[in-house]
C-alpha cells in the first residue's frame, strides 16, 4: 500500500491532537509516523502524518480532518514534488577495536556522534528515509542498543522559474 | 513553567496514540511538540513529548499514561542527563546579492541546502532547541518564508564508568 505523508497546519489549543488522532484511530488507520511542532508563525503548529492505507477512506479521513474547527489547511503531499526529512538518534554498541569502523560510517553519512561512553556510541543523523534505513543497516551487525526517531517531516519544493 | 520531555515506549496498535493526546489535552495542556516514531524493534514506537505544565497534575498524567495497554514504558527525561535533538526544514528568502550570506550562515550551524529556487532556498537543520532558534533569529530579517519542525526526541546518555 502507498504510504501518504500528509500535513496539517492546525491552531495551537489543547485537543486538536487528540482530536486529529482519534479520526484516524476510528477508522483503524496505524500511523506509521506523526510529528508536531512549531511553524513560521507562533500560534500554529504543522502535524506530519505519515501512514498507509486504502486511499478512498484515506480521503475521507482527509477531508473530515480539513473540517477540524482548528485545522487551517491539509496537505496530501503523494503527488507533490516535496523534500521529506526524519532525524534519528541511535545508541550503537562498541566493541574493543570497532569503534572507529563505526565513526567511518558516521562519517560517510554525515552523521554526528553526540555522545560517548567506554562501551557505546550515540549518533545523530538526519536524512530521508532510506539514508536512515541504509545506515541502520550497516549498523545493526555492532548492535544498536536504542534508536528514537521523529518521524518524517516535509516542504513543497519551490517551482523552478 | 520548566518545560518537561516524557517518552512513551508504546504497542504499534491503532488508537493509542489518540488515548494518550486524549489524556493531556483532558486536563487542558497544550503539547509543545510531539513526535512519533519508529524504534530499535518493529513492534514499538517511541512518542517523545514536550509540554509545560502544573507538576503536580504532570505527574497524574505521566502516572494514567503508563497504566495504558499499549504503553511499555514511560521516562520523564527533566532529571535525567540526556540529549535532545530536533529538526527544521525553513524556507527563507532570497533576495537579490544576498544569497551568500544565507549560505554563509548555514555553513556555521552545519545545516544543509536541500533545495533552490530562483527566489529561496530551503534549509536542513538539526540541534539542539537553543541552536536552531539562534538560527531563525538570524533568518528573520531576510524572511522566513516556511518552516516546519520534528519537535523534539531525546535518549539518555551513557554513563561514563
């Protein structure tokens, strides 16, 4: 099934999340991934809703989110030539003598280590998904410990004049 | 009012997500950021919280979110040495002769253009809070023409025996 990523640019009041939430929970939607934070103006907040499922009902969801009393505009960004963004923090374990194949990889990824103990590293990398997937990959055979991830982001690219 | 992070290790079920909005916005907070995302194992995803509030009524809420079904584990990280990161993409302005600048700028906080147009660029930036708000300071002027933010995820650091 085609994941959507999807964007609301909502006001900031207790209850819109848990409201937004909740129509996708109706409807047994999983969403894969959800991110809220602050925009360009203090009193809104953007939502990114990663998730997949049947489109027509997806449609539905869509439209009844854009009903929302504090929902301003949503945003399917399937069809739209956009730039898509997650951030990861991983604690990867070191072993004697492996630590620095692990900062090679950090380092080909353009990744930052941003913490350090005898036995683990921790890293920061942002990117697209696969970058993401492609580098966890090379890391799980050392043993990643923990990984907490944001959730996509994403922004319409600006039209080429 | 000291702004608290709280992590939530949660089932990857519908409706858990919306339980948990469900629980803040009950007692009327109003959540800074939230981001959901993916883990070290499939079946779980960690939802990293940022909200300010009455300690206290916190405390209730950190305690009703725990005994959820779908919730594994839940850490406030206020107490606890940690690191957090968040991540923007900003669109700024462009104007003419005055690219450079914005691209010097991006050069010191290490952020990455990830796409051009005659008219903006749009910016990847990763940090801390406090380094990504220093760097809105300084696009302000030229225009910030959109912005959307993970909000923030945090891991705890290791202990340095």
């Amino acid at each position: 099934m085609q994941k959507h990523i999807i964007s609301a640019l909502v006001v900031n009041r207790p209850g819109v999340l848990a409201h937004a939430a909740g129509l996708f929970s109706a409807r047994g939607f999983n969403i894969d991934s959800l991110a809220v934070g602050e925009t360009e103006q203090p009193e809104f907040s953007r939502m990114t809703i990663v998730i997949a499922g049947d489109e027509a009902i997806l449609e539905q969801v869509r439209k009844q989110l854009d009903k929302l009393i504090d929902v301003v505009k949503v945003q399917d960004y399937s069809n739209v030539p956009h730039v898509e963004r997650d951030l990861a923090l991983i604690r990867v374990h070191t072993s004697v003598g492996r630590r620095s194949e692990i900062l090679e990889l950090v380092d080909i990824f353009r990744g930052r280590i941003v913490d350090v103990s005898r036995n683990d590293v921790m890293i920061e990398l942002s990117g697209t998904e696969e970058k993401i997937e492609a580098m966890l990959d090379l890391l799980r055979p050392y043993g990643v410990r923990e990984m907490v991830r944001t959730g996509r982001i994403a922004l319409t690219r600006s039209a080429r004049e």
